[in-house]
C-alpha cells in the first residue's frame, strides 16, 4: 500500500533542492552559528523565509538541538495560503524533503484534518531539512494554524506536549516589508515582548505567526519556560536591500 505523502513544493526556491547541496547549505549555517553547551531546548521560535535570507538566523536555534533523547517533533506554523478557523493537521502519512522522508505521527483523535492548509505552506515545510540535518530519526506532527486563540493554541500545545523526547518548534517571521530603521525598532519591541512571554504584547503587525506564538507564550508563562533570545536580524542584514525589509528572530525556550 502507497504511503500518501506530502510532497516538497518550495525546494528550488526557498532552498536548494539537490540533496548535497541542501545538506551542505543547513550544516554551513550551523557550523557559522557555533557550537553551543546551554541546555537542550523544550521548544524553539525560529523564521521561515528563504534561506539565504533566514537560514542563518533559523540556525542560531537549531545549534543548541542536540539529537539524543528527542524524536518527535511537533512543528507549528500559520497559514499563509488558506483561510480558516483553529489549528489543522494533515491527513498525509509523511512529509517529504529533498533529505527525504520523515514519518507523520497520526493526529489525536477528532482534531480537525485541513490537506489543503498544508498543501502549499512554506512556513512548516522550511523547518524539515534543518530537523533532518540536526536530529536522528524522529516522527513529525505538522499543525498549521489559522485563526486561533491564544488559548486555543496553548491548550492544543499543552495536550502535545510530552516529555524530553518532544521538540515544539515555533515558525514566524517578525515584521514585513518596512524600511530598516523602521523594521529594527518594529522588531525589537516585538522581541522585548516574545523574551516576556507577554503573548498580549503581540500587535497585528508584529509577526505572521503571532497567533504560534502567542499561544507557546501563554503556555511557557504558565511552565516558568526560560527564553533566550539567540538572533535578530533582518533581510536587509543578510542577502537584501535595506528599503523593505522581513524580520526574523530566534529564540530557545528550557
């Protein structure tokens, strides 16, 4: 019997789709990034944008994963595409990237099923390649989220949320398409916030995945989480022009 699989649709463009130099791209961000010895992360807040854009940033993250003890990994991000209410999950038996397959773990019992939220939505598909590369085997929950809130997140986080074997990965970019003074100050406020676990701190305009974010906020508040903030930085500090910038941030929580 056919496995159904979700197939990469943004390899070649947000990231190399040849294999090796996929690999060699993610492990050249992570050797820039260093070698941390903090904790292992609960969870992490990482952007979701072309590599050469946020790859790096998403790296300063994905360095303090190490793969022993974890091998599942529940990955949220908003939809971009489709329109809807609360969180879906796919109904497909893996997700693929050009490293290969990674295997669904079904979702709990009555949660809603939306295929086509997942179908094209680049903020989950971006974060597989640097799962692959860091962790061992493990299995995936990918949940996008629409219109949520906070609680509603935080609930559904909180009922997946396991022991030390699961990951909670947390995908946004911050501002969009603001000059770069202008971004630097948007971001900065939107970073005092998210280093707060002040969820309600979130403006409309803060970050694509405020919603995500704004629930592991309320949930972390309530576990005591520490958070660190490991990068912040723009597009127009990594491969872009200053005049309309996308912010990215990185954060670990422990």
């Amino acid at each position: 019997m056919q496995t159904r699989t979700r197939e990469a649709v943004v390899a070649g463009a947000f990231y190399p789709a040849d294999p090796s130099e996929l690999r060699g791209q993610v492990e050249g961000f992570l050797t820039e990034a260093g070698e941390t010895d903090g904790p292992i992360p609960k969870t992490i807040i990482v952007p979701h944008a072309g590599y050469i854009y946020s790859g790096a940033v998403a790296a300063h993250a994905y360095a303090w994963l190490r793969p022993e003890g974890i091998s599942r990994v529940v990955l949220l991000g908003p939809s971009h595409r489709v329109p809807f209410l609360g969180l879906a999950a796919s109904s497909a038996e893996a997700y693929e990237s050009p490293l290969g397959s990674i295997p669904l773990e079904p979702p709990p019992p009555d949660f809603p099923v939306n295929d086509r939220a997942h179908a094209f939505e680049h903020s989950l598909e971006v974060h597989l390649p640097f799962l692959q590369v860091v962790l061992n085997e493990f299995s995936l929950l990918p949940l996008v989220v629409g219109d949520a809130s906070k609680e509603e997140v935080s609930k559904t986080l909180a009922s997946l949320w396991g022991g030390p074997e699961t990951l909670i990965v947390v995908s946004t970019d911050l501002s969009h398409y603001h000059d770069y003074r202008t971004a630097r100050k948007m971001d900065q406020t939107t970073s005092d916030a998210i280093l707060a676990l002040d969820a309600d701190g979130l403006g409309p305009d803060s970050a694509c995945g405020r919603v995500p974010v704004g629930g592991l906020l309320h949930l972390a508040k309530k576990k005591d989480l520490t958070i660190e903030q490991v990068d912040l930085r723009n597009s127009g500090d990594t491969a872009g022009p200053k005049n309309q910038v996308v912010g990215y941030g990185a954060y670990v929580l422990y």
